[in-house]
C-alpha cells in the first residue's frame, strides 16, 4: 500500500509565493494590516533561509503595486490578468530555481487566486502549503470555503510560526536564531481564526 503524503517539506525545494497583495484591496480586503504583517514574516524567514520567492501582481496598472510594508521591492515580481499565479514565466522561473517540491503560499484573494493557484500547483504535482494567517479576502464566508475546498484539494493548511519552524526542522539548523527573531513576537491577532468580519457584521 502507498504511503500516505503527510506534506512534509524542506528548505532546499521548497519556493515561498506571495499573491497579489495590493494597494488597491487595501480598504476591502478583511484584515488587511496583519495578514501583510504575517506574509512579511514569511518573507523575512524565506530570505533568512535561502529559499526563491515569487511575487505576482493583479493587473497592476489598475490595481496598483505590492504595498511597501510587504518589503519585496528586490523580489521578481509577475504581473497577471488571469487569477492563477502559475504562469507560464512563473513555471519557468520555478525550473531555474532546481527542484522545487513545495510552494508556500500566502495572499489574497482566498477564493479565487489562492485557490486557482493551489488548484494549479496541485494538478503539476507540487504540495501546495496555504498559509491560512496570511490568507484573506473581502467576505468572511468566501474565505472558510476557499480553504475547505483546497484542504479537499490536497493542501495543506498551516500557520506562519508553525511553517517557518518547519522549515527549520529543529534548533541545530544554523539559521534557527535568526528565524527564532522574526516568530518571537506572535503572528498579530485578528478575526481570522473566528470567521468574524473586521467591521463587526454578521456578514
């Protein structure tokens, strides 16, 4: 009988990508500030670490650039009019990077890019792992069911702190310290986990 994939990383193939997290969704998107927050500590962790970031943005000639708390201004970043972060320049880049297994991801929106993307990425064979903190949308009720359809999919649903310490694999890995920094603060709290909307409706 096969074995059962438990989703299982390490640094060495695995590629952080950060979704379309731009000026524009800045008033709409729930929890905006801290899922920037948290995706920016992926990102802090991702450079500490050596590992290859894809950033993309969502027609940025309308929708503006990544905000600049996010701090990708060195990244290669992708432009896209589709949803799906898996362009073909993204694939390409993916082979130069040698053997990428696994994809972190982070951004918005859940139910639409960050689905398409995982969906994507699972159907070329890559383990797909969302980032469920760093992961928002404008409704609540959209977001819930995005990720229960990707956990259905075969991502795996994880947490920012539990991800950078997986990569890590435990305190003898020489850049422990250093992550061990960026996760000493908790991730910043929001509604996230609760399904509440920031604003306080029931919607």
């Amino acid at each position: 009988m096969a074995a059962k994939k438990i989703g299982k990383l390490a640094v060495k193939n695995s590629c952080l990508f950060l979704c379309d997290m731009q000026e524009k969704f800045r008033p709409t998107i729930q929890y905006f500030p801290q899922i920037v927050s948290v995706a920016s500590r992926m990102l802090q962790g991702s450079r500490v670490l050596d590992m290859p970031v894809v950033v993309t943005e969502q027609y940025p000639k309308g929708l503006g650039h990544t905000v600049p708390e996010l701090g990708v201004k060195d990244e290669k970043i992708f432009p896209k009019t589709c949803f799906s972060m898996v362009l073909p320049e993204v694939e390409e880049y993916l082979k130069q990077m040698g053997d990428v297994k696994s994809v972190v991801l982070c951004g918005i929106e859940t139910q639409a890019c960050v689905l398409m993307t995982t969906l994507d990425l699972i159907e070329r064979g890559y383990d797909v792992h969302v980032i469920a903190d760093a992961c928002s949308s404008r409704s609540m009720v959209d977001r819930m069911f995005a990720l229960e359809r990707m956990r259905e999919a075969g991502a795996y649903l994880t947490t920012s702190e539990s991800m950078l310490l997986q990569l890590c694999g435990g305190a003898a890995h020489p850049k422990f310290r250093d992550v061990q920094k960026i996760i000493w603060e908790p991730a910043p709290d929001s509604g996230l986990l609760t399904g509440a909307p920031q604003d306080g409706s029931s919607a």
